[in-house]
C-alpha cells in the first residue's frame, strides 16, 4: 500500500525566511517546488519590489492560492513594527524597526527638494547590523554594543518600507546609504547580496552609482571589494588621520591603521575609477585643529577622493561636543588649499535624534550615571593623550 505523502509543515512566522532575500533564481526554483507556471514569478517580483502591498494577500495579480502559499513559506516583510519619527518639517523621517527576535534598528530617509540644477532627492541611511562591535565613541550606536548581523531581507526590507511610504505619495527612492547601525563590511556577505538585489533591473533597480557602502577601515572587506569590481560608492569613515587620535575615535585604526586604509581606498579608486567619501565626524576641540586639516592632506594628497565634514551630533556618553562652525569652516578652507574637494554636511533630524543609533539607545534606557562618568572619564584622558601623540596600548576591537 502507498503511504500518502506528509502535508508540509509551516514555519512559525519568525521561522520563515523574508522573501525578499531571495534571488530571482531561488523563488523561480520554489515556484516550481510549488507548482506554479513560470509567468508567475514576475508577478511575484513585481509585487515585492514595485508595488505598495504590505503582505502577499494584498497581491491581487496572483491567484488566492499561490498568496497562501507564499503567506506559508515567506514572510513579506522582517520589519515587524516601525515607529516613525519626523523631523526638519517633514523632510527628515526616522523609522525604528522592531525584527522577528525584539532587535531594534533604525533607518532614516531625507528628502531634499529640487533646486537650480539639482533634482530631488530621497537618501535613505540604512542599518546592516543591530548594534556595532566597533565602538567609536562618538556613535551612540557604538554604546548599545553588537547585536548581531542583518539577514539580507532584514537589510532590503528598509528600502522597501521607504519605498512604499514614498510610492503613495508619486515619488520614489534615488539613493541608499550603508551608513546606519553597524559595519557594513563585518557583514560583507549579507551587504552583498542586499546591494545586487537594490542594483538589479528585474527587482529594486536602484543603479549600483546610486549606492554607499560605509566602512570604519576594515581593509580585507575594502580589498575584496576591489577584487569584485564593485562600482557603488565606498565611503570610509576617516575621523582623525592622525593614528593615535584615530585609535581613540576608531577602534578599529588599531588593527588597520589610517595609512592602510587609505592604501586599500587608494587602489579601489584606481580599479573602478570611483571616487572615495572620506567622512570626519567633527568634534570640538578634538579633531577640528590646523594639525588635523594638514595630517588629512597629506595622508590624501593626490588621490581620487572628496572629504565631507559632519557636526558631531549628541552622545549621551561622551564629555564632547560638536565643532563650531566657525571652526569646521576654516577646517574646510585648509583641506581645500591642500588641494582636496570638500563639502560641510549640515545635520538632520537633531530634536528627534535621528543620528545613526540614538532612537535605539533611547528605547535601550539610560545607562547608570556613575558608568556614563567612567566613561567620559576614560575618553577625557585617552583623548588627552593622544592629541599629546601618544598610542594607546589596548587591544584592538574584535573584527573578522
């Protein structure tokens, strides 16, 4: 006697993979495993990436059948919950995303309207981990600490929240940047994958020239990117070029130092012909200095590159503020006499805190006082010796 074949089990919903995160190739091969006609699978696409549905049963080209099966095998989204925050009258939008596990992360779209010679645009800042094992002081996404990595639907499903929210209004999404929660190149693989769905025609469609990918200087990630070819914009967050500075702002300049990275920067712009974003998150009294704009001109002196000056925005851990702007002005004049092309980022979404992490760490809770002073206290005196030029002699952040 033939024994029946079992019925297929769902998947708990936090079980289920995020359909978005699949290839083209994977959901054909599940339509198949399915049943469906091949047509299908466009329909499918279509309705992930193109359309304003919020689950498969929204999804009205397809039979009620196949929604169900879908709705068994896939969830639509990973964002769970969004807690939408506005700022800047409307022109700032900060969403924090609740994930299947209860980890927070957060994304910000800012809009900016057309202007002479300028059309309109709308950045989304994407995060690539919950939480960041690099620690730069100054990010209050360093004081949650590592959470974990992001799946690949975990990391398009942002822009695909962004993008609904901007399709009802006739608009659409021109850049996303990898400059949320986390290092996006400890998580390559996943970063990856998400940058090929948001570049490729037959899904999100976005053009890899409309892509930042962010790094505090991990330099094996910056040289696979090479090796890749890959033709998104690299950013590296620079802060000090200074290294005993940097190993107080970036952790991570202690494993791979300022000069490393800008070695590995340097020969990623020659093999792609991409200009690299250098950041430096200004910081009152700390690297805002004649010395700082010199050690930066000469560590980028005749590269490809373009040098953007960012406020420090408020970290409830840290004894810093952030520069005048009297002071990030002349700081932006010396590099542009050394020769390097220079922009001054004015800072979105403050009354809200909507810089990378701070909405997360709000929902976190306040550390205990006497933590916050250790703390400040420890990066009172790090800060004090290494504008002295001294390094510091503790191990470098965990990095792979």
């Amino acid at each position: 006697m033939a024994i029946p074949e079992a019925e297929p089990v769902a998947l708990p919903a936090s079980e289920r993979p995020g359909i978005a995160g699949l290839t083209s190739e994977k959901l054909a091969a599940w339509l198949a495993d399915a049943g469906g006609p091949a047509f299908r699978l466009a329909q499918i696409r279509d309705a992930v990436w193109r359309s304003t549905a919020s689950s498969a049963a929204d999804v009205a080209t397809l039979p009620a059948e196949l929604r169900s099966r879908l709705d068994e095998a896939f969830r639509w989204t990973t964002l769970e919950s969004t807690e939408l925050t506005l700022a800047d009258g409307g022109r700032t939008e900060k969403g924090l995303h609740r994930l299947g596990d209860g980890a927070a992360i957060e994304s910000v779209l800012m809009h900016y309207p057309a202007a002479p010679g300028r059309r309109e645009r709308h950045t989304l800042c994407i995060s690539s981990q919950a939480g960041c094992a690099v620690g730069c002081p100054f990010c209050a996404t360093g004081e949650l600490g590592f959470g974990r990595d992001l799946s690949t639907a975990e990391i398009v499903d942002q822009v695909r929240w962004a993008a609904r929210g901007l399709a009802l209004d006739g608009r659409r999404l021109t850049n996303v940047v990898f400059m949320g929660m986390g290092e996006p190149l400890l998580n390559l693989d996943r970063v990856l994958e998400a940058v090929e769905a948001l570049n490729d025609p037959a899904r999100f469609g976005l053009g890899a020239r409309h892509i930042t990918v962010s790094t505090s200087g991990v330099v094996p990630g910056i040289r696979r990117l090479t090796a890749l070819g890959a033709h998104f914009t690299l950013a590296v967050s620079l802060h000090a070029a200074r290294d005993p500075l940097r190993d107080v702002l970036v952790p991570l300049n202690r494993r791979w130092p300022s000069s490393d990275v800008v070695a590995a920067a340097r020969d990623h712009a020659r093999a792609t012909g991409r200009r690299i974003s250098y950041e430096v998150t200004m910081i009152g009294g700390i690297n805002d200095t004649d010395a700082d704009a010199e050690a930066i001109v000469e560590l980028l002196r005749g590269d490809l590159a373009h040098v953007n000056l960012i406020p420090m925005n408020p970290v409830a851990h840290t004894p810093w503020a952030a520069s005048p702007m009297p002071v990030i002005e002349r700081f932006a004049e010396r590099l542009r006499a050394g020769g390097l092309p220079v922009t001054i980022r004015r800072n979105r979404g403050q009354e809200v805190g909507a810089a990378c992490g701070q909405l997360a760490a709000q929902q976190a809770g306040a550390p205990p006082p006497a933590a916050v002073a250790r703390r400040r206290a420890l990066l009172v005196a790090q800060s004090r010796e290494a504008l002295r030029g001294e390094r510091q002699p503790s191990e470098p952040a965990k990095a792979s």
